[in-house]
C-alpha cells in the first residue's frame, strides 16, 4: 500500500479539510462527492478545486465566536 501522508499532522489536516468542505451540506459539493465515487471517469478534479477556492472560511469563524458566547 502507497502512503501519500508524511504524519499524522497532514492526516489531520485532511480530515479538517473534508470536514470544512463537504460538512456544509451544500448540494453542488455533495454531487462532486457523489459523482467521485459512481462515477469516477466523469470526475474532474478541477471542478472541486474550482469549489475550493471558493469556499467562505469566515463563516467559520463567525460560527465560532457564536458557540464560544
């Protein structure tokens, strides 16, 4: 088996990104997600990079300041 993850810092960082990305419910991602796993030749990587970048990290932080009160 090939392993790509040089320690469990970049693991971590993997699964926070997953989390960030797909945990939002956002249907767009959710059919990127779906279209990966059935049908991968259609899968272009691009288009979940393109998502990415585009992706509003300061709800987050909205979102945090909001639990902490």
């Amino acid at each position: 088996m090939v392993c790509f993850l040089q320690n469990a810092f970049e693991a971590q960082f993997l699964v926070n990104q997953l989390q960030l990305y797909y945990g939002g419910g956002d249907k767009e991602r959710t059919a990127l997600l779906e279209k990966f796993h059935h049908s991968p030749g259609q899968f272009k990587h691009m288009e979940l990079v393109e998502h990415l970048e585009k992706l509003d990290l300061s709800v987050l932080s909205n979102k945090s300041d909001k639990e902490q009160q």
